[in-house]
C-alpha cells in the first residue's frame, strides 16, 4: 500500500543514500519542484504522479509505487551530485556530470542536465522477496515513439510509430500478445517524442547483485515497469536499479552519457592490460563457426595484413578439423602478432543442439580454471553468447563472469544478452553487447535486406545511446542473404556504431581487395572516442556523426532511404576545429569507390540511395 506521509516526517527521508558514491550532505532544503542545474528540466509530485517537463513543455507522467515505500507531498535537496571520470570504452573518454539529488521518501531522484533517474530505497528487509514495483510511464496514442519489441537478447527493429498497436515483426522468444495478437511487452530503450523536436529516452542503468532487469509491459496507454523473476530473499537494505530518462534535444540524447554516469566506478584497480580495439571475425561470411583451422588462418592473416590487434575464433573451436587443435590456432595467430579471442557458449539459455563449447563457465570452479586456461595460452577475451533474459540469475551470471574473466585478465563481449546498463564503467573489461538487430539477420532471414538502412539511421538514437553495441558492420560482399547498402554506407557504419571490439563480419579477400585507402581506413580506425558529437539526423533517415580520436575527426553520415540526398555538413557549428592537414573522404560513385583528398572540408556531399559517405580530418 503507497502511503503520504506530512512534512513532519522529514527526518525519514535519509534512507538509503548511496554511501559508495557520494557522501550524504546535510538535507538543505524542501521543496516543491525538483529542478536540473540549467533549469530546462522540472519535475513536480501531483498525487502518486511525478510530473515532467522540459523547457516549459510537458514531457512525461510516471505513476510511482512500490510496495514498502512511503512517499512525501514534496522533495527534500539531499546533496549535490558532482563526478569526474575516466572510460576505457564509449562515446567520451573523459566524463563529467553534475545534478542534485532529491528524496521523496522511499523514492532517489536525481536530475541533471540531459535528464532525470529514480530508484526505490528500501531498508530493514527481513528475509523477504524484492517488493513489487507500479511504476509506469504514460505514452499516448499519438506520440511519435520509436519502441522495439521485447526479446530475450534485445534483437529487433524500431519502427517509427505513434501507437501501442503493433503487430509483432517476428515471433522471436519471448514476445507477449495482447488478446488481439499485438506487441504488449516492450525492450529498452524506448524513444519518443512527446513534443516537436524535444524527445525522452527511456532506459535503466546500474543493475547489481540481487537485481533483475526490467522491461515495459503495456495496458494502453500505460507502459509498466517490469522486473524480471528474482527469487532471492533480502536481509537488510536493497534499492531497485535506476529508472533513466534521458531528456532534450536529439543531441543532448545521443551524446549523453547519463547510463555510466549513474553507475557504480570501476572496480577494476589495474586496467592497464585493458585495449580495446578492430577484430577480423570468421562467424558471418561462412555463416558457421570456427572449426576450421585453415579459415582460421585466413583470418588471422587478414588481421596482420591490415594491422588490426585481435583475431576472434568463434563457436565449436573445441571440435578443430584438419588434425589441428585450438592451441594450434593460439599459436599461429601469435606467430603472426594478432592476439586471439575465444567464443563460449553461456550454457544458460539455447543448449539443446546448440554450438559448443558449452557449460564451461557456469560453475565457480570450472569458470577460474576455464579462464585461467585461457590466460595461460596468452587468450585476450571472451565472447559469451546466447543468455536466457533479464532474471536475476543472468544479472549475477553476468557479473560472475565479468568479475572472474578480469581476475585473468579477460576482455569481454556479451552476445544473446541483455543491453547495456552501465556495467562497462565499472567492469572495464567489458568491450561490448550485443543486444541489437545487426549484421548477423543476413544470414538469418530475408527481412534484413531491405531494413537494414532505416535500421542503421535509427540506431545512433535508440540502442547504440546507451552502451557499445556489437553490430559486427562493415560487409563488402553478401553473406546468405543480399544486402543493398552501398559500400560507402558499410565503411560508414564503422565510425557510426560506436563499440569497444569493433568486429569486421566481411570475408579477408574482400577487404583486401579494396582501394589501398580503405585498407588503410581500416588499418587505423579507433574503436573507441574521446569525444563525439552528433552533426544532423533525421530518425530513421539520416544521420551524421563526428567523433574525435586525439587530433584526428571521424565523421560518418548514411542514408537510411532509398532517394538521393544532397548533404550540407556544417561542421564548425558542432565541433571545434584547428588547422587542417588534409581531409579524406570516401564516397559512393555509382559501384565505385570515390576517395578525394581536401585541404578543407567540403561543404556538401552526395548521398546515394541506401549510401552513405566518410571523411577523416587530420589537424595540425
């Protein structure tokens, strides 16, 4: 039962700071409205209801509740939030935030300038299952959204819509129906458009030990907060993880970095063994595994030839073909100064016929001597794949894991999982995620094909906002189903996608038969950023992208339609820039390459129908 409780009971309202993060300051002030340091974001309580708005404009209704908790009529100033830090991985390599934090009883907000968080404290648990939670967000009928059903590893589209009413895309596992068969249980992150041009992006971030993830479950209008099952009983204090929205412009949106912001500081002391960086991959062009130790040496040799780090050897390399092992594939791949990836199979959701190898990780003690076996062969990281949903027992698994593998010095990339929720602040070594719609349907299904662009110049704005994303890009060629991508659009999507293990999916022979300046593109393409800004997009059709490595501007536009576009770039409203070396742009020319050197930037450029275009600015 949700209670109000008077202004008398404000001494209640210290529970559950978070003493991991910041210290708790005096409670300095009682107010009515909760405002961002700018003053653009307010939010106001109207019964169980937080009111929202951004610049004057109304954006979002949350009802609030959870059983336990006890709310106030109003929010009392507990502390200001101000932190300074540094990521291995993403969009920004040097971070900063700075909010104010609120309490309304049992219920933490913090706002900041690019939106607001909120998680129920609860305290004095005695031995008791999590409390139910009622959150729910209201999203009319008529709000332009961008939402994708729900999956167990997050792999779907985002249609633009401006209604619940959605039949389903595919029957992927998982998918909930409403009695008249359409979507009712949605994934995260959510995009919509409450009011012209100003946009909500909703999500969560910071899941911990005894936490679940959760989704949206819709009944109308109202989208429900959903904790996924979590059975473990709790003695003591417990807090849900943070429910996110991240509000503004579409450029405070995709340049945000409130999802690590919210989350825990890295409790890995030593990263210095931590290098991100573009791996060859075999999985995509054979549409198979890698039990074949001559694809594997194609690889590898296509790693050394354009100078990438790291080799991923995928599924079934226990059942090696051609007389050889996997430490025979290790040893050949270090031979040629590439360091090897291995692929694992969870062995907690698809097992039944699925590849191998399979349940080495889920037991603490074959995990450290599977891991250390792989530190011991000179392994740089893991894949592991195919996760069975958000259920506390795959948040825990996944911390395991993430936990154990740095303790060997492991890189990580999660594949079949759930999104990201910040983990890669505080386990660096975690790479990437997958949990998105990529490259791999070409070999699935037919849908891919002629989706793929629109998908590609929603992405930036949806998935790809809150955490690296393992989309595997780049494909030159076709693997078992056609893609009409131009190349230019495909070399784009390298500098497009931000994700820490940048994977090639492409075959060897077809990079390396493309202009030497793809090659060397290739060659010296950073897979992480120091910072990024968005230049213009429109969702679903267009999109360009700056983001900066050291003295070097990547900028990547696509054409997410099939029509032909004229593209102004005006770069110096957006970025800062000194004086210019060379500029170097890799354009379409009908199936050609069109590659030209600059002394300055071009002031427009052509887009081909489902093209795209790159340009790289060296400064002085």
């Amino acid at each position: 039962m949700i209670k109000y409780l008077g202004i008398a009971l404000m001494s209640f309202l210290s529970l559950g700071i978070n003493a991991k993060t910041n210290h708790v300051t005096q409670v300095s002030q009682i107010t009515n409205q909760a405002i961002s340091p700018d003053g653009k974001i307010k939010v106001s309580v109207e019964g169980h209801s937080l009111k929202v708005s951004y610049c004057k404009r109304h954006m979002m209704d949350i009802k609030i509740g959870m059983d336990k908790a006890e709310f106030t009529p109003s929010f009392v100033t507990t502390k200001p939030i101000v932190e300074d830090y540094e990521m291995l991985t993403g969009k920004k390599s040097h971070c900063t935030n700075q909010g104010t934090e609120y309490q309304l009883g049992n219920l933490q907000l913090r706002l900041f300038n690019d939106g607001l968080a909120f998680r129920y404290v609860i305290n004095g648990l005695q031995n008791e299952k999590v409390p139910k939670e009622y959150t729910s967000y209201r999203i009319p009928e008529g709000m332009k959204r961008w939402m994708m059903e729900w999956t167990d590893a997050y792999e779907s589209l985002y249609p633009e819509m401006t209604s619940h009413k959605m039949k389903p895309k595919r029957l992927f596992q998982g998918i909930e129906l409403t009695t008249d068969g359409d979507v009712k249980r949605w994934g995260y992150p959510a995009l919509l458009e409450p009011q012209k041009d100003c946009y909500v992006l909703i999500s969560e971030a910071n899941i911990e030990r005894n936490q679940s993830a959760s989704c949206l479950y819709n009944e109308g209008e109202q989208f429900k907060v959903t904790p996924a099952e979590n059975d473990v009983k709790i003695h003591g204090n417990w807090h849900t993880p943070w429910r996110v929205l991240m509000i503004g412009k579409k450029e405070k949106i995709v340049e945000s970095t409130l999802i690590t912001d919210l989350s825990e500081p890295s409790k890995i002391k030593d990263t210095s063994w931590i290098k991100p960086g573009v791996v060859s991959w075999i999985y995509w062009a054979y549409n198979h595994g890698s039990n074949d130790y001559a694809i594997i040496q194609k690889y590898v040799d296509m790693a050394k030839a354009l100078q990438l780090p790291y080799v991923l050897i995928d599924a079934e390399w226990d059942q090696m073909k051609n007389g050889k092992t996997i430490e025979d594939a290790i040893r050949y791949a270090h031979e040629k100064g590439v360091k090897p990836m291995i692929w694992y199979n969870s062995s907690v959701g698809w097992t039944y016929g699925a590849p191998t190898p399979l349940f080495r990780l889920n037991k603490p003690e074959d995990r450290e001597k599977e891991f250390a076996w792989c530190e011991k062969l000179g392994i740089a990281g893991v894949k592991i794949d195919f996760f069975s949903g958000d259920n506390q027992m795959n948040m825990e698994y996944c911390i395991d894991l993430l936990e154990c593998a740095a303790r060997h010095h492991l890189l990580v990339n999660f594949h079949g999982a759930t999104i990201p929720r910040g983990w890669q602040r505080t386990y660096p070594n975690l790479m990437s995620t997958e949990a998105v719609y990529g490259a791999e349907w070409y070999n699935n299904v037919p849908t891919f094909t002629h989706e793929a662009a629109c998908h590609n110049a929603t992405l930036p704005f949806t998935r790809n906002v809150i955490g690296s994303m393992d989309y595997t890009p780049c494909a030159f060629s076709n693997s078992q189903h056609p893609h009409i991508t131009t190349n230019a659009h495909e070399l784009a999507l390298t500098v497009l996608f931000e994700s820490g293990l940048q994977h090639l999916a492409d075959k060897p022979e077809s990079y390396l038969t493309q202009p030497q300046e793809v090659q060397s593109f290739l060659s010296q393409l950073p897979s992480t950023w120091d910072e990024t800004k968005l230049i213009k997009g429109d969702i679903g059709k267009n999109v360009i992208i700056a983001r900066r490595k050291g003295k070097t501007w990547f900028v990547a536009g696509i054409n997410g339609t099939d029509q032909n576009y004229i593209v102004k770039c005006c770069l110096n409203q957006k970025i800062k820039l000194s004086s210019i070396q060379e500029v170097t742009v890799f354009e379409d020319n009908s199936k050609e390459w069109k590659i030209s050197k600059y002394k300055k930037i071009p002031s427009t450029f052509h887009e081909w129908p489902n093209g795209g275009f790159v340009m790289v600015i060296q400064q002085g």
